[in-house]
C-alpha cells in the first residue's frame, strides 16, 4: 500500500510540475516576446550548455514536430529547421542567427544519436579470423606497437607481450567485437609515442627491458603490471558505456562543432587510456585483483568531470575554437 501511494504521489507531482513548466513558458513567451527556443540560442552559450537545453526542449514539447526533429536525417536538418521556424511563427529574415544556431545544435544532436549507431556497429561485428581485414588490422596493432620486434607467427605467445592472454588474440575480443581492436589500433597508430609509453610502462618490473633499478629510477617501481590489451578492451568498454548513458554528450557537445564522429569518439578512448594509466600508478594497487575498484573509482571520477557543463576530456583534441558565437 505504501509503495502504491509513493507511486501514485510521484505521478501527481510529475503532471503537476508539468502543467506548471507549460504555464511558465506560456508567461515567459508574453513577456519577452520570444519562445523558448529563441531564449536558449540567445541566453545561453553555444557548446554542450546551449545544446543539451535545446534537445531538451525538443524532446519534451508537445509539438510532434518537435519531438521527432531530434532523430532526423542529417540531410533533413535544414528543413526540420525550416518547418520549425514556420510552426512558432519565427520570421527568419528578421531573426537569421536563430536558425544557425538551431542547426549547429541538431548537427550534435542527430550527430550524437548517429555515433551510437556506428559505435553500436562496430561492437557487434565479431572479430573474424577468416577476415583478411580483421586480420590486417590485428597485424598492424603488433606493428604498431612494437615496431623494432617482428611478429613470428599469427599464433603466438608473443601477443602476451603487448597484454593479450593467450596466443590468438581472437578470443579476447568477445566482449566489445571489432569495437576494441579499432580503438587499440587508433591508439597505436595516431598517438604511437604514447602508446608505446603506456605499454612499456604497463608491464610489471619483472616483465620489462628495464632494470629494477632502472624502474626505480623512472619512479614507477611501485607500479603493479597490467595487460595493456586487455585494459584497453576494458577502457573501450567503459567509452561505450558512458557513450550509451548520454554522459559524453558534454565533452562531444564541447569539441565537435558540427557531428560528432567516430573519430572523436577515439580520441576520447585514447584520453581514457592515458588517464586511467595515471591513475591506475596514483592508487598504487596491492595486485592486479583491485582492478575492478580502481576502474569503477576512475568511472565515477569521469562522470562527475562530465556533469560539468563547460567539460571537454581532451582539450588537446578539441575542436572548441571552432565554436563561435552562433
């Protein structure tokens, strides 16, 4: 009975803020002479703040119209744009910025649903050894990341060295599909350096090229090992995830001045790698069986970041310049 009246009382207040939240935008239109959207693109800074109150607004009108221009086809943009002008009644002439920035917001807005859509792709194409281009992009991994050391065979205990767990790697990308070796191979290929860094750095003193003195005098004896492929599958998970749960739509709203792509989305992976590394060496494991508390410590520690409004991830990779004042 209890639960029933708690159920019931949440249903009264919802309708009831709703009828409220309509009553005001009815008196803010009189008052300033301007629908809710025109307030939004003037009021409000163009970037993830501007962008996520106007797919709000969308969403949530009464308009049908409305509704459904948040998951238009890109191509129809313009005229979503267009039609929308036309129902509230807006004179494009009179206000030209208004339909510039309505449709920068609705490039990341469709943008943002599309990217899922790709990434959601990827993730369920199994990796597939009778692929000549799976197993082209496997090899090029190894190439990648290990330039200098020649791989002697498809199966091998070598792939052990750059942290898969057995000789096949095949089998390691069952979680997260043709989605992990895309990342891992953007990672190796575009920020090569620093990949390597971070797989070199990954192995436990034992497993390394380096002395233990020499470790120790980089100042990371302390760090406990992990397998770099696999946490890089992990992290890869961890992208998804805050992709799917519309987390990243304020550091992709922030970077991506039109649609966000899947490039974006892997230079995030890329950011996620390098900052997981940092953290991983600050918490200073016992072994590798804290993994899983220190992945949802640093997944808690990136969610609050992304509840900043004004949030980019990776500013090295922004495109924020490209947001002018539109």
């Amino acid at each position: 009975m209890k639960h029933f009246l708690r159920m019931l009382i949440q249903v009264c207040l919802y309708f009831y803020c709703k009828f409220l939240w309509r009553c005001l935008k009815f008196v803010m239109r009189k008052l300033t002479g301007r629908c809710e959207l025109q307030r939004i693109c003037y009021s409000t800074k163009p970037g993830a703040s501007r962008t996520m109150k106007i797919e709000t607004s969308l969403r949530d009108s009464k308009s049908k119209l409305l509704q459904t221009s948040v998951s238009v086809h890109p191509d129809a943009i313009e005229k979503t744009i267009e039609d929308i002008m036309e129902l509230k009644k807006i004179n494009p002439d009179i206000n030209p910025q208004l339909g510039i920035s309505l449709q920068a917001c609705l490039l990341q807005i469709v943008g943002y649903r599309n990217l899922i859509a790709d990434v959601e792709k990827l993730r369920k194409e199994p990796y597939d050894s009778d692929n000549p281009q799976h197993e082209e992009m496997l090899l090029k991994l190894w190439q990648f990341l290990k330039p200098n050391t020649p791989l002697e065979s498809r199966i091998s205990k070598q792939w052990c060295e750059i942290g898969f767990q057995g000789d096949d790697p095949k089998t390691d990308f069952r979680g997260m599909g043709l989605l992990g070796l895309c990342n891992l191979q953007y990672f190796a290929e575009k920020d090569a350096t620093a990949a390597q860094q971070v797989l070199s750095d990954s192995l436990h003193p034992k497993c390394s090229k380096f002395s233990k003195a020499e470790w120790e005098k980089k100042k990371l004896d302390k760090a406990i090992g992990y397998s770099f492929a696999i946490v890089g599958i992990n992290i890869t998970d961890l992208a998804y995830n805050l992709l799917l749960s519309g987390a990243l739509k304020t550091h992709f709203y922030n970077i991506a001045p039109e649609a966000p792509t899947l490039s974006h989305f892997q230079q995030t992976f890329c950011y996620l790698m390098h900052e997981f590394h940092k953290f991983w060496i600050e918490e200073d494991p016992m072994d590798i069986m804290e993994f899983n508390r220190v992945r949802e410590k640093f997944r808690k520690r990136i969610i609050k970041q992304l509840q900043n409004p004004d949030m980019a991830l990776c500013p090295h990779f922004a495109a924020s310049e490209g947001l002018i004042n539109m």
